[in-house]
C-alpha cells in the first residue's frame, strides 16, 4: 500500500468511526404511550395538584431570579406556582409532549396573568434546549411514562447548569394503600399496572428514582418521599369518581381493552368498585410519591 492509498484507508476508517459514534450517540426518542391520556378526568386531577401540595420538597431550593425547565407540565397548575415562586426576575420554560395540554397550560398561566413563562412541545428523551441553560428542571409524574427514564435524566442534566438541580417525583403504585378493603380495586392495581408497563411505562417508578439518577451519572442524589392522602368523604368522593371515570371513559380504557388486558364489562366492575369504596364512611386513600433532588 502506498502513502496515498494508506491515507485514503486511514480516512475512511476515521470517517467510518465518527458514523459509528453518532449513531451510538443519538439519543433516544419517546417510545412509551401516555398511559391516561388528557381525558378530563385525568385532567381534573392534575389541576388539583399545586407546588405546594405536589412539589413542596423542591420549594426551598427556588430562588427569585432562577430559570426553571417544567417537563411534563401538564395543565400547567404547578408550572405558574413555579414562576411565581422565583419571578418576577425569573423565568419558567414549560414543556410536555402535547400540544394540547400545552395550549391549556398556557392559558391558565395567562388567567393568573403570569407572564414569565414560555410554552413549547418537546421529547424529555431529545430535549431541544443547549447545554447548562437552567438553574433548575423540574419533572413531575413523569418518568413513570416515558420509554427511557435513564435517557430522560441525562437529558435533564445536560440543559442542566453546573451545581443546579434536577428535580423529579413520581408515585409508586404498587406501595398505594387504601381502606377498607376492596377486592375491585386489588384488581384495578393489577390491571394498571399490567396495562402501564405494556405501554412502555414503569408505574412503580417511585422506587427506583435514585437508582435511575445513579445510572443517569448524578453522584449527589438526595431522596425523599412523600404522599397524597384522600381522608375526608369530599376528598375520597374525588378521587373515587375520578378513577371511575378514567377507567371507562379515558385513553386508558382503550388501551386496556385494545391490549386485550380487559373487556369493557371488567372496566365497568372495576368503576362500579371505585364508586362504592368511595361512598364508604371510612375511606381512606394514600398514594406515596419517591422524589430526588440530584446537584447536576
């Protein structure tokens, strides 16, 4: 071989190695399905959920002037609270994967006349932000649903700054725990969570928040847990007529019953289940929630 043709084989070896490594590199996109869906019975629980009721771990770390990143923002009820706890300096980039929810969450921000805040779709696998641009990203009710909870936590901390905060919290529905017994609802926590990880979730996923940010690449993890607890007859009629609803009427319902998991005459036993536990006197209801703050 002469010097020409080695020069050429070098180049193409080197040429071959760079597609090799920017294909290992190419980060992975959404592969899991929205479990429930934005049915307005999914949606009448996530405008009940606050910063200070559903994010309160991570209150004491905001500080006016911060840019936050909300993934997964949903409705946008946590997200404005966010923007009013480090406004009016600071500012809030709020982002889900559907451009409908992302259009309500916009409006509310605009009924509570907050004008901090800025709205796009997006992939938490691929997010569409440079390196170190916020102080702190913020996912709630999140990793439990996407394809790659690993992937979305090194994306989290890539638009991460250095010594700024990833911040996450989901519930662990196997640890969910109600009173009194109900054979109906033993059933629609096995069927959940049969139809969740068919869809390429992990409904489990506040047990494994620290092992998922360890694997990520954080080092400083600290993990905390706290629950949503449903005691007074309101609060259980809530919550009962709500899960009725969605298991009948949501995307879940279709899912359940495309996936071949349930027949509609099973939803209906398990809704007919939900509204008698949640008629009950002394129902109670709690749902544990794992949450990490990661120092990126």
């Amino acid at each position: 071989m002469n010097a020409a043709e080695a020069t050429e084989a070098t180049d193409a070896t080197k040429a071959t190695d760079s597609a090799a490594a920017a294909h290992t590199a190419e980060p992975a996109h959404e592969t899991a399905v929205y479990t429930h869906g934005h049915h307005e019975s999914v949606l009448r629980s996530h405008r009940w959920r606050t910063a200070q009721n559903s994010a309160a771990y991570l209150i004491g770390a905001l500080r006016p002037g911060m840019a936050v990143l909300d993934v997964g923002c949903g409705p946008g009820t946590i997200t404005a609270d966010l923007a009013e706890l480090v406004g009016p300096e600071g500012r809030v980039t709020a982002v889900d994967a559907a451009r409908d929810v992302v259009d309500q969450a916009a409006a509310y921000a605009k009924e509570r006349g907050l004008t901090g805040i800025e709205f796009a779709t997006a992939d938490v696998h691929a997010l569409d932000f440079p390196d170190d641009s916020f102080d702190v990203v913020h996912a709630h009710q999140v990793l439990q649903h996407v394809g790659d909870p690993v992937q979305a936590l090194r994306e989290m901390r890539r638009v991460c700054r250095p010594g700024g905060i990833v911040a996450a919290r989901d519930a662990d529905y196997a640890a969910m725990t109600w009173y009194p017994a109900a054979p109906g609802l033993e059933e629609w926590l096995d069927l959940y969570r049969r139809v969740a990880r068919a869809n390429g979730g992990e409904p489990d996923a506040g047990r494994r928040l620290r092992a998922w940010a360890r694997e990520a690449g954080f080092t400083d993890v600290t993990c905390t847990a706290t629950s949503w607890c449903y005691a007074t007859a309101e609060e259980a009629a809530w919550w009962s007529a709500l899960w009725a609803d969605r298991t009948t009427a949501s995307a879940y319902a279709g899912i359940a019953t495309g996936g071949g998991h349930a027949t509609r005459a099973d939803l209906a036993a398990v809704a007919d289940a939900w509204h008698t536990w949640g008629a009950d006197p002394d129902a109670w209801f709690s749902v544990l929630n794992g949450e990490i703050i990661c120092r990126a």
